[in-house]
C-alpha cells in the first residue's frame, strides 16, 4: 500500500468560491491532487467512482492511502482528521484519445537537435532550411503513425483528400517551426517578420490588473509568442504544465539553448495554483496548452472538425477557479520567416459566473477555425479523434 500527504493552505484559490463562508476543497480537487501525489495519472490510472464522506476545510492534512490487488492499484482511502473523508475506485484510463500521445515515444532525439541547432547557428538560416528539405521526407517515409494521423487530419481541415504533397508540407511545417525555434530562443527576432493580431485588447487588460490565462494548442509555434515580450519588456508570460511535459520542455530548451530560461510552473503539486495566482495577480500572463489531457482527468466531448473529440475540463476550471481572463493564443507560421501572433477574448471568469464548458467550446471554437484557416500548423500528430473508432 503507497501513501502520500496532501496539505491545502488557507489561501489556496479553491476556498475563494467553494464556498463562501464555509470554505472547502472542492472533491475534482481534491481526487486529482490525490492521483497526482501518487503519480497514479501518469501510470495511466483514472477515478472509476468516488464517494464523498466529510468536507475537507482550509489547512487541513490529508493522508492518501492507495490500496492494491496484488499488485495492480484499485482504490483510494482519503483521512483526515483520524476519520475517512473520502474513497474512489481506479481503473486503467482509455488508452486512445487525446492522452495517447504520452505514451508515443520521441522521435525528437537530443543530439539532433544540438545538431540542427549547430547547423542554424554556423551555417544561417538558408542552410539550414535546405537540410531541412532533406530531413522532412525521411520523416515522411519512416513515420508511418504520424503520416496517418497527419493524412486524417488535413482531409477534416482541407474538406478533401489529402496528398502526398499535403503531407510534405504538413512535415515540413513542423520541422521548419522546431529550426525557429533555434533562432527565437537566441532572441534572432530580426530573422523573422511577425503580424500582431489582439495585441492591443490584451494588453489593455493587462494594464488594468488581474493578468490573463492565454489558452493555446499545438497549433503553430509557441516560441514565437515570445516576441510580445520582446515587443512590450518587462510582461511576464509562464508556462503552465504538468510535470512531464515541463521536464521535456526543459530539456529541449538545455538542448537548443543552454542558456535559454523559459518560467515554467508545473501542475501537479499543492502550490501550482498559488504560484498561477501570483504570476497574474502581478500583472503576467500565463499559458496553458488546452488540447492535450493527460487522462484521468475529466473532460468534455465536443465537435471538433465533423467528428466528436475529447478535451480536458481541467484548464477551464482552474480559469474558473482564479476567476481570470482568458484569451486564445497562437503563433501561426506561415512561410519563410512570417508568422501571424493572434490573441482573441475567449472569456472573463471575474465579471460574471461563466460556466466552464461553455468557455472551453468556444476555446474549441476557436482552435478549430484557425485549424481551417492554417492546417498545416497542427502538430499533433496521433490520431486525435480515436476514441471514437474504439466505441
């Protein structure tokens, strides 16, 4: 039997609007930070059932027990205070979908990208370009999962049949946004030419205080958000993540730009929410990719493309949670050295209760139009409605 120790501080955002006057963790909360303590969602585990004893009220300690059969775990006891405040059966969560992606390994190996960076670096940007062209079709013909998720996707974003020269530009798209990156992350901002869309809005409620929760997706380049900082000095943006994803980013910035720094706050831990909170209540902006779940996690079918897709709620809720701003986000290349920074309004948690369902599908909304508008900017390569052929 493994076991953890959750602590929730009296000033944990959670008690702000659960609820006022008699403030208590909200249950979602607490079973999430439960799995996340005994890295249960990482080992693919989800909450089946639940059941909810006594509330759990601010500084309170909470011992999570996780019980097995044989080896396999299966249930959750949660104490507090000598008495159970809650239990929850587990289950393997659905390997398809979009938290199949975690478990696809990484064909991004570290000395290849040391190498493009060399090239990008010593050689400029024009060579590099042209070794990319001959880098772009051994992926093309050497992965065949990601050729089939790419071949499905265009013919939903297209509206016909994708072909080969489809898939071509698709690969190279992305392989031409992971050589930019060389030159962003060494702050080569002249190399490239950028169209600002929203910049104005976002910024003027950036002034007012409060700060924004910028949503955005593997569409494009994240990277190349970083000329509005380069554009408005001293904004601060972090990124939010879970824990995997953020030691991953971390190594590839080591790998790209050793001296690069990117303030990154990871989920998954008690005080993520309060280091979200501080980062915006001083005026930042933090980003969270909302497309990708981890499973485990609740999230909500919406029509994405023609077909039902799975996004993770969790993104929202937090929005809801910290009654923020929230804006969508992305950087969309467009060829050559263009990219297209767009920052639209998605909603305001503060001004009046917004349910976080509706926000998260015009966030969908959202995604989808850009998807149609630039479909060779869309890097997830898995495919991305399969849950739906396993039903």
């Amino acid at each position: 039997m493994s076991a953890a120790r959750l602590h929730f501080p009296a000033q944990h955002p959670a008690f702000a609007g659960h609820f006022p006057g008699a403030p208590m963790v909200p249950g979602a909360l607490l079973l999430a930070e439960a799995l996340a303590a005994l890295g249960l969602a990482r080992a693919g585990l989800e909450i089946a059932a639940a059941k909810f004893l006594h509330p759990v009220g601010p500084d309170a300690v909470v011992e999570v027990q996780c019980a097995l059969a044989g080896e396999a775990p299966q249930r959750l006891e949660l104490r507090s205070g000598g008495r159970l405040v809650a239990t929850a059966a587990l289950r393997p969560a659905a390997s398809a979908g979009p938290s199949a992606w975690r478990r696809r390994p990484e064909r991004s190996q570290r000395w290849v990208l040391r190498l493009m960076a060399w090239i990008a670096l010593r050689l400029g940007r024009g060579a590099a370009r042209a070794v990319l062209h001959l880098i772009t079709p051994y992926f093309l013909a050497f992965a065949p999962a990601a050729r089939r998720a790419s071949r499905a996707f265009l013919a939903r974003a297209l509206g016909r049949r994708a072909t080969l020269a489809d898939l071509y530009r698709h690969f190279h798209g992305f392989g031409a946004t992971v050589l930019d990156r060389v030159y962003l992350l060494h702050d080569r901002f002249e190399l490239f030419d950028f169209e600002v869309r929203g910049e104005a809005e976002l910024l003027a409620e950036l002034r007012r205080g409060g700060g924004a929760l910028l949503y955005g997706a593997h569409l494009g380049s994240f990277e190349a958000l970083r000329a509005l900082g380069r554009r408005n000095v001293g904004l601060r943006v972090a990124m939010v993540m879970y824990e995997d994803n953020a030691r991953m980013l971390n190594e590839t910035l080591a790998a790209i730009s050793p001296q690069a720094r990117q303030d990154v706050i990871s989920l998954g831990s008690i005080d993520s929410m309060l280091r979200v909170r501080d980062c915006l209540a001083a005026g930042g902006a933090a980003g969270v990719l909302g497309d990708r779940g981890l499973g485990g996690e609740e999230a909500l079918e919406l029509p994405f493309l023609g077909a039902p897709a799975r996004f993770p709620l969790g993104p929202m809720r937090m929005a809801a949670m910290l009654k923020c701003r929230v804006h969508f986000m992305a950087g969309l290349y467009l060829g050559g050295r263009r990219y297209a920074l767009h920052f639209e309004p998605l909603a305001d948690f503060g001004a009046a209760p917004v349910p976080p369902e509706a926000a998260l599908a015009a966030y969908v909304a959202c995604v989808e139009r850009h998807c149609r508008a630039a479909p060779y900017n869309w890097f997830n390569f898995y495919d991305f409605w399969a849950h739906d052929a396993a039903r």
